[in-house]
C-alpha cells in the first residue's frame, strides 16, 4: 500500500512538474523572438531536470514493486514508449546545447519543440488506451505492436498537449514579465476553450461507445466530486486570468489536473492495468517491498520530496528579462 | 518467437550500456580525484589545486550530464525489450535498480549542488566533506548495479515461485562473494579512467608547454595513481578469473580458448578459434599456465568447451578476444604509468618526449579495457541471462517483432550518436581551452539539477582574478 502511495505520488508530481515545462517546450514553437524563447527557456531551465527524475522514479519503482506491471505495461507500449524517451533525452540535451551554437541553433530549438510534443502526446495517447482498455489475456499483453492505437487514444494524446500547453501558459504567466507574460495571458482563453472542448468530446465518445470506464462513474457517484473540484478550479482560473493576478492561475490548472488524475485513479481502482491487473495481483513478494521500504521509501523518498520544495522556494519570483544568460 | 527481434534487442542494449558506462565510469574516477584534489588543496593551500579542481569539475559537470541522460534509457529498457526476465526477476532487480536511481537522485540533488555553487556559502571542510560525498554517491550508484549484475552473472539468495525469482536472503544477494570481487573491479577501472584521462590532459599541455604547473600536478598525481591501481587492478582481474573459473566453467573455457580437457592445461597467448572445427588455428600457447592461472596447481585438470551441450555453450570468438584486447590495454597501461613514474621521480619526463607522447596517446586505453571487460562478462554469459537459469531468448519480450525492435535500435542509433558526438566535442573543447584563469563562479540562477551548466562560466577580469586569488592565497 505504501507503494501505492508512492507509485501516485511520483507519477502526479511528474505530471504536474514535467507538464508545464513539456508545455513550455509546445509554445516555445509558437514564437521565433530570441528574446521571449530566451525568456521562456529561463523559467524552466533550472528545474527540467528534477522533474524529469519523477518519470525514472516512478519507472523504477513500478519494476521494484509492481514488476508485472513494469512488465506487461512497457512491452505493450513498446513503440510509443521508446519514442517518448528519444523526445526526452532529446530537449533534455537541447536546454543545455543551443546556447553553445549559434549557427545551429535551429536544430536545438526544433529539437526542444518536437520532443516536447511528442512525448506529451505518447503520454496522452498512453492514458487513452489504458481508459479503453489493453488486449491483455491471461496477464499478457496480446495486441501486437500497433494495439494501443485507436482514435480515442489518439484524442487523448491531442487533449495532453492542449492541457500541458495551458499549464505551460500559466507557468509562464508566473514566472516571466512583460512581452511573454502578455502573450500567454492571450493563449489561455484559446487554449481552455479547446481542452474543455475536447473534454466534452472525450466524454461524449466514453458514454457512445460504452467504455467500462463509466460504467464504474455510474457505479460510485462519490467519484464526482473530482470533476466538481475541476469545475470550481477552473472558475477560479478563468476569474484570475481577468484580473491578471499571476500567481492563481498556474494553481487552479494544476487543481484540474490533480482532481483528473484522481477521477482516472479511482475509477480504475483496484486495479492497476485497467481492467485485468489488480493492485494486489501485481505487487512484489512481501521480501522486495520490505527491503525498498526501510531505505529507499522512508529515508531517501521523503528528503527527496524536501529537496524538490527546497529547489522551488530557491528559485521562487519572476526571471528578470534582464538577466543575459541563464 | 522471432529471432531478428531477440539479435536487435541484445544489439540495442549492447549500444546502449556501451554508450553509457563509458560516462560513469569516467565520472566515478575523476570525483575520487576531485576529492583528493580538494583535500590537498586544503591542506596545503596551493593555489594551483584549486584551479585545477574547478577545470576538472567542469569536466566533471558535462560527462556526468551525458551520464545521466544516457542513463534513462535503461531504467526502461528491461520492461520493453525484456519482458519476461523483467517480470521473473523484477523482485530483486527492482529494488536494486529503485536503490541506484534514489542514491543517485540523492546525490545530484545535494552534494553536486553545493560543489557547483556552494563554494562561497559553506565553511572549506564542509566543501570537502561535499566533494567525498558525490564521490560516495557514484560509488554507491556503480555498487547498486554491480550488485544488479553480479546477481544475473551468479543468482543467489532467491527461491522460486510462481514463475518469479523471490528473494528470501537479502544478505546472500549484497554479500555474494561475485559481487565483492567484480565490484572492486569496476571501481579500480573507473579511478584508472580518471587517472589516465588527468594525465593524459597534463601531457598533453606540456607537449603544448603551455600552464606548466597545472600540467605537472596533473601528470604527477595521474602517473602515481595509476602505478599504484594498475597492479592492484591485475590482482583483482585475478580474482575474478576465479570466479569464473568456479561458477562459470563454460565462460571459463571460451576466454581461455580451451576445445578439450586439458591436464596439466596449456595458456592460450594467441589463436583464432574455430568453432566450427570446435579447435584453434595459429595457436601460440605456453604449457602448463593455463592449470596454474585456473587453479593454481601444476597438475589440475581443466575442462573444455566440448564438456558442455552446444546449447550451453556461449559464443567463443567475441570473448576470447576481447579479454586479450583488456588484457593488453592493462599491459601498456602498466608500462607507461610505471616507466612515467619513474621518470617523475628522476625529474626527467619533461625532457622525455616521447613518454609525454606515449601518456597523452593512452587515455583511449582504459575505456577500451572497461568496455572489453564488460563485452567478456556479458557475451560470455551467454546463452543465459541469469546464469543456468533464465536463457536470453526466453527473457525477451515475445511477442517483440523485428520491425518495432529495428526501428527503436535506429532511432537510437541516430539520437546517441548526435548527443554522443557533440557531447565529446563539446568536452575536448573544454580540454583545449585549459584550466588557466578561469574560475566557475557561482551563477545566479544556474542550479544542480543541471550539472552542464556549470561550464557557463565567465572569463574573469584580472582584477577579479586578483581577487579570486587573494581569497584563496
């Protein structure tokens, strides 16, 4: 069960944390100023990295704890999975090499914005398939290389760049001044709009084609007091973007994001691959997960997690346009 | 099963280790040698070890960037292309794999931190103190997966069930004796990297008679290491041909190139093996050796490959040679670090050119040596993935098809080999610039997480210099 909680935690905080700097990398394409990509580039620069490591932690811990998991879930993914990782490593070096050149510059930038793109939309398309459920027969997965794509899933790799973006926008909103700042103000009207349309969507097509999914929201009514708190989350966003106060945004659409990530949780539980690996069926003998747990999960985890506020609160404030290299 | 899928996937990991090792282990040297740097530094108040530690922290900074981002691919790459060895064996190589990313987390996220921009902001000691501990943490990291490998080479401390190896003895899996001799190992290759790689550089710019003193602690402290690790190394190299000797007969008799028992068994120098042929051609070998490296005996019995079923018999080619290419890279190894030191000693390598020539020119040689080494451990444990236990072509993914592996292994290919080329040129840059008048000053908002972005640094002004050198008289 601890590992559960763990397991949760990492993969929300990289959701939330990689999110917006994923999401920063997509509008990064939307500008070709020096200036304001320089701006941008500054507001996530010094906490990428760290973000990142929730994706390898959440990754080894699943094997550590959860192997069949680790197992069933990245064979099936073999595909996206590699791609998604080639995108990473890719901007991930991109932050660091396009300030060394100037003339090649381009191929950085193109870099930072085509990896961005394409692992959050292998994400997306990832938690799409996982909704409508994998060919899995007797703990094995059996759809072939091509069996998580479907248009559905393809919708969902679309609405997690929409969503990243947006959280990007708000991240910038809070961290950057002028130039920048006004122009993501701009976007998230557009950009909400089209998330809450491809939600409408996204709904629309579960409900049509009687995914298993809703028949569980129909089954426990509580569930619904997740897209609730998105619904107040995202009134409060809307309502802080007109009266530009920078800090709010940012939070709310984080708030949606964290009550989506609960409504998905829960109405998966209790299973782990939905609906044909449980928790329970997919856990490591009693031998693994105690060895983890008296080192790694109650010393290194939690000064992990002090470290990430620690890092943040550093480097809290705006980034002075001013300054002339990160 | 496909076949195509299962060589793709062994060639994909051997890329991708082989991209990757190259960076620990050179990063694991040079923190134990920033660290001794450091504290003679701080014991001697030489001016000229703190400029030459903050030249190889920038070093340092880059190859543990490549590391790291190189890296990520395998924390995946078990659940991908090797499925089934993932789910079996997922109870102990999880946690051992979870232990190497949270101390490695742990240490990028503190230590490394305050070595990069914390120089200003801790009392000297506590620097040191800081040094050590990154040093400690990619030690730790290179014990974690040597614990992970040592287990697949020699499985212990684990019961069956279910389908999966369960481990019942934990003690058994940190303590196995494989693990305490090929771990040393590992860690004597790293410091011999970082020892060949400073000297080689300190060569290099008195070949170049350029930053004279920095130059000579590079060379001397390089050279003196490496005349002291390389035998130690030789010991060690020993004791793991003992354990292969014991737990891996079948190994044992590929890289020794040996067909048939043999009593008293001959030493195989040079062959080509003929496996078709199950014997060698153009074979020089010196009698008896053989008994007396395998068992220390003039008169043991060894046993060949034709011992074991073709089945169980790993490649002999690859083995075989990469062990005599190790071998040799330790050899030249010896030779120069040996006749440099004493050179040193007689205060004459400067003069000797040719020595200078020889150091600067062997700094490829201990990479070459730890990647032959990985490549005899690996291929010749072969056909297994756990030893005796696991074959590799059932811990693949099965239903893994040709076209997915083909096209990961070239999109890989393409993506190491753009980061790998500009990452080395970007170092050899860094190398030629040299160590003289620059200083890594903390920035203001560069941060440890991003361990490149040390190498932003600033010329400094000679009045800053003056500065910085009346802080640090």
């Amino acid at each position: 069960m601890f590992w559960v909680a763990v397991l949760a935690v990492s993969i929300l905080l990289y959701v939330l944390l990689d999110g917006f700097d994923l999401g920063v990398g997509i509008l990064f394409g939307l500008t070709r100023s020096e200036e304001r990509r320089h701006a941008m580039l500054s507001a996530v620069a010094p906490i990428w990295d760290g973000n990142e490591t929730w994706l390898i932690v959440a990754a080894v811990v699943l094997w550590g704890a959860f192997p069949v998991v680790y197992a069933t879930l990245f064979s099936a993914f073999y595909l996206p999975l590699l791609l998604m990782l080639a995108g990473l490593i890719l901007r991930g070096v991109a932050f660091e090499y396009r300030y060394k050149t100037e003339r090649m510059r381009w191929i950085w930038d193109a870099g930072f914005v085509g990896g961005s793109l394409v692992a959050t939309f292998i994400q997306g398309m990832t938690v799409g398939a996982l909704v409508e459920e994998l060919p899995i027969s007797n703990g094995q997965y059996v759809g072939g290389e091509f069996g998580w794509f479907s248009p559905f899933a393809v919708l969902c790799g679309i609405g997690l760049c929409l969503g990243y973006a947006l959280l990007g926008a708000c991240w910038l909103v809070r961290k950057c001044e002028g130039d920048v700042r006004e122009e993501a103000y701009r976007l998230i009207p557009y950009l909400s709009i089209a998330l809450l349309a491809f939600l409408v969507v996204v709904f629309a097509y579960a409900l049509a084609e009687k995914l298993q999914v809703t028949q569980r929201w129909l089954e426990r009514p509580y569930l619904f007091v997740f897209p609730a708190i998105g619904v107040i989350a995202a009134l409060l966003a809307a309502e802080s973007v007109r009266s530009r106060r920078d800090e709010v945004p940012f939070y709310m659409v984080a708030l949606i994001f964290v009550a989506a990530f609960g409504t998905l949780a829960i109405s998966f539980w209790p299973y782990m691959i939905p609906f044909s690996i449980t928790i329970e069926e997919a856990a490591a003998p009693h031998s693994s997960l105690a060895f983890m747990f008296w080192g790694a999960g109650i010393i290194v985890f939690p000064l992990m997690l002090l470290y990430t506020v620690i890092s943040y609160s550093v480097f809290r404030g705006k980034v002075r346009p001013t300054a002339d290299r990160y | 099963m496909d076949l195509t899928a299962l060589l793709l996937s062994r060639l994909q990991f051997a890329f991708t280790v082989s991209f990757h090792i190259i960076f620990p282990s050179f990063t694991i040297g040079l923190a134990a040698w920033l660290t001794v740097l450091e504290a003679l530094h701080l014991v001697t108040g030489r001016p000229a070890y703190r400029l030459v530690f903050e030249f190889w922290l920038k070093v340092f900074g880059v190859a543990f960037g490549l590391g790291v981002v190189s890296g990520i691919l395998m924390a995946f790459q078990f659940g991908t292309n090797w499925s089934v060895l993932a789910r079996m064996s997922g109870p102990i190589q999880g946690p051992l794999l979870a232990y190497e990313t949270f101390t490695a987390f742990f240490l990028e996220a503190s230590f490394f931190g305050i070595l990069l921009f914390g120089r200003a902001r801790v009392p000297p000691w506590f620097y040191l103190f800081s040094t050590a501990m990154v040093a400690l943490g990619t030690t730790l990291s290179a014990f974690w997966i040597m614990a992970n490998n040592s287990w697949m080479q020699v499985p212990v401390g684990y019961v069956m069930e279910n389908g999966a190896f369960v481990p019942d003895d934990w003690l058994k899996i940190l303590f196995s004796p494989v693990l305490w001799v090929r771990f040393p190992h590992m860690l004597l290759a790293s410091y011999l990297t970082g020892a060949f790689c400073v000297a080689a550089t300190g060569a290099w710019y008195l070949l170049r008679r350029e930053f004279h003193t920095e130059a000579r602690i590079m060379l001397k402290m390089g050279l003196f290491f490496a005349a002291v690790l390389v035998p130690v190394q030789g010991l060690f190299g020993h004791f793991n041909g003992d354990y292969v000797h014991n737990y891996q007969p079948a190994k044992f008799a590929a890289i020794e190139g040996r067909w048939h028992d043999q009593q008293p068994a001959a030493e195989v120098l040079f062959a080509i093996p003929d496996p078709e042929a199950e014997t060698n051609h153009f074979q020089i070998a010196i009698p008896v050796l053989g008994s007396l490296i395998g068992s220390m005996s003039f008169t043991s019995k060894e046993a060949g490959l034709t011992d074991f079923r073709p089945q169980d018999r790993p490649p002999v080619i690859i083995p075989f040679f990469t062990f005599r290419i190790m071998v040799g890279c330790w050899l030249i190894m010896l030779l120069v670090a040996w006749a440099g030191s004493y050179l040193i000693y007689k205060e004459r390598i400067e003069q000797t050119r040719l020595l200078l020539w020889l150091t600067f020119l062997s700094f490829p040689l201990p990479f070459i040596a730890i990647l032959t080494g990985w490549y005899t451990a690996e291929v010749g444990r072969q056909p297994w993935t756990v030893y005796g236990v696991l074959r590799t072509a059932e811990a693949v993914t099965p239903f893994l098809t040709a076209r997915a592996a083909s096209t990961s292994l070239v999109v890989f290919c393409v993506v190491y080999s753009f980061i790998f080329a500009f990452g080395t040129y970007y170092i050899y840059r860094l190398l030629r610039a040299g160590p003289e008048g620059r200083l890594v000053l903390p920035q203001p908002t560069a941060i440890p997480n991003r361990p490149m972005s040390v190498v932003d640094e600033h010329h400094l002004t000679p009045a800053a210099r003056r500065v910085a050198a009346g802080e640090y008289p």
